[in-house]
C-alpha cells in the first residue's frame, strides 16, 4: 500500500512539473554551451501598441522649420518666404530651441505633452552714403543714411491631453508584421507669442563748415497667449520589430478660440529602434497658423525636418 502512494505521489507530481518545465523552456529557450542550468530570459518581442502594462516614453527632438506666410498690417500685405535651409545655418547662433515629448501608456489609454518653445535675434544694419558737390565748391560734401534693426522673436507651443488606441489590424494574412495601429488625441494647447523689434534710422552731413546729424528710433512690440482646443489622430505601419511609419495630424482652434484662430499639425515620421528602448527617427513637419485681429492678419506655414530620439522607460 505504501508503494502505492509513492507511485500516485510521483505521477501528480509530473503531470503538476512537466508543463511548468515546458512553459520555462519556451521562456528561457535553450541553455548556451558552457551554461548548464544557467536561465535566460526570453526578450519581450511586443510591440509597444499590444502591451498592457504602463509604459513610459520621452523624445527630446529637433524641428528646423522655414516660413511661406503672408502677413496684412494696416491693410498693407506682406509675403514672407524663408526655406528651412536658410534657418538652419543660424542654428545655435541667433536661433535657439528647446522641443520634446512625453507620453505614458495603459493599455489603450495613455496621456500626452507636447511641446517646443523658439527663441530668435539678432540685429541687421546698411549704411549708404553718396558724395555730390555744391555749386562750384571744389570740397564733396557726403550724405549717409544708416539703418539698424534689432528684432527679437520668442515662440511657445505645448499641448496637453489624452491618447486612445481604437485597435490594429493585421497587413498581412499569413505573418503578424506589418500591422497598422489608429490612435485619437485630444486636449488642449497653449500658444505663446512675443515679437520686439526696434528700427533706428540715422543721417549724416558732412562737409568743409558743416557736420549735421540726425537719428530716430522706433519700436514695436507684439504679444500673443492662449489656450485653445485640439483633436488628432496617428497612424502608425509596424513594418517590422525595429522599424516603424508614423504619421500624425491635428487641428486646433477652431476658429473660435481667440482672434479666429486655426492651426493644424502633420508630421511624417520614420523610426528605427537601435537599442531594445531606444528609437532614432527621422521625418517633416508642417505647421499652419491664421488669425485675425483688428489691424493684423496672419496666415501661413512653418515647415521643415524633424530629427529625435526616443527612449522608452
């Protein structure tokens, strides 16, 4: 009888161990040579949107954005046009910026920010003088007029709110990669805008008896903040496990926010992760602002490429 017992003992026993043994295989996978009974852990091939647990990302970036935007003041129109190559050469000189993003994830949930903040100046001075007589003096008298310009441009923008996955589908019937993953945003979105410029005009006039001058000065200064809201989506293509297509669009304001205020975001990403929790990515982003006010109308696009990091932690 006692053998008995030992033996249904020793049978509950495998038949408990046995699939406890396989599913730590199927974790761990083989030992390496040299390693007997030493355990790996398998690596986590999920990708981020098919997790369930809390998930942490942060991407500092950099936007190099030119300007095509028409600007009316007074009823004077103005056209501006600076491509994206030209602000890059004054990168770290007299433009300055600090732009990043932070997400967490539950699930489908996760909330977001978003945001950049711009600083730009300098100054810009041209001289032009001509000399020309009077009557039959043999002495030039010379004319100069000068210009100086000191302009100095401050911009923020930081958006705040929520993320939602409404599901992934599969691309391809017989793989599980590609897949396509549609996400909502939403929230608000804090813009800021200062402009100071100040134009010093001056003349001179010199010559034998004479040495006259004269200047002025003018400055300006304009200041924009609020807070409107804004709705989006991202489309994301999981090509593979490294690699990854997103692209993302929103629009703010409404037109009923402030000043008839409307702008709207669209960003073209692609990512590669080259390290288990780290992306690189490369793309383009065009920004588009108008608004109306008494004596100013503005509307326009900021655009140009996007590089960045992202570490998810």
């Amino acid at each position: 009888m006692q053998k008995v017992s030992i033996a249904i003992i020793g049978i509950l026993l495998l038949v408990i161990l046995c699939p406890v043994a396989h599913a730590q295989r199927e974790v761990a996978g083989p030992p390496a040579a040299g390693q007997e009974g030493t355990v790996k852990v398998k690596e986590d091939v999920r990708l981020p949107v098919q997790k369930e647990e809390w998930q942490f990302f942060f991407a500092p970036y950099i936007w190099i954005p030119g300007i095509n935007a028409q600007a009316t003041i007074n009823g004077h129109t103005s056209n501006i046009n600076l491509g994206w190559w030209d602000t890059a050469s004054d990168l770290f000189s007299s433009t300055i910026g600090v732009m990043g993003r932070f997400e967490a994830w539950k699930g489908r949930w996760g909330f977001l920010l978003d945001g950049y903040f711009t600083y730009l100046g300098g100054n810009v001075s041209d001289s032009a003088g001509k000399q020309f007589f009077l009557g039959r003096l043999p002495t030039p008298r010379t004319l100069v007029l000068s210009g100086d310009l000191k302009y100095i441009v401050r911009a923020g923008n930081l958006d705040f709110g929520g993320r939602y996955l409404v599901g992934t589908v599969p691309l391809s019937a017989e793989k599980p990669l590609p897949i396509m993953s549609f996400e909502i945003l939403g929230g608000g979105r804090f813009n800021s805008y200062n402009q100071y410029l100040r134009l010093g005009v001056s003349s001179s006039f010199t010559g034998p008896l004479v040495d006259l001058t004269r200047g002025q000065s003018f400055a300006s200064t304009f200041n924009r903040q609020y807070v409107e809201p804004f709705l989006g989506f991202r489309l994301s293509f999981w090509l593979t496990q490294k690699a990854v297509i997103t692209f993302k669009g929103d629009v703010g304001g409404f037109g009923f926010a402030a000043d008839s205020n409307l702008d709207s975001n669209l960003e073209l990403n692609f990512g590669y992760r080259v390290h288990p929790s780290i992306y690189a990515y490369i793309g383009y982003r065009a920004h588009y602002d108008q608004f109306h006010q008494s004596e100013l109308s503005f509307s326009g696009w900021l655009n140009g490429p996007v590089l960045g990091v992202m570490f998810a932690l």
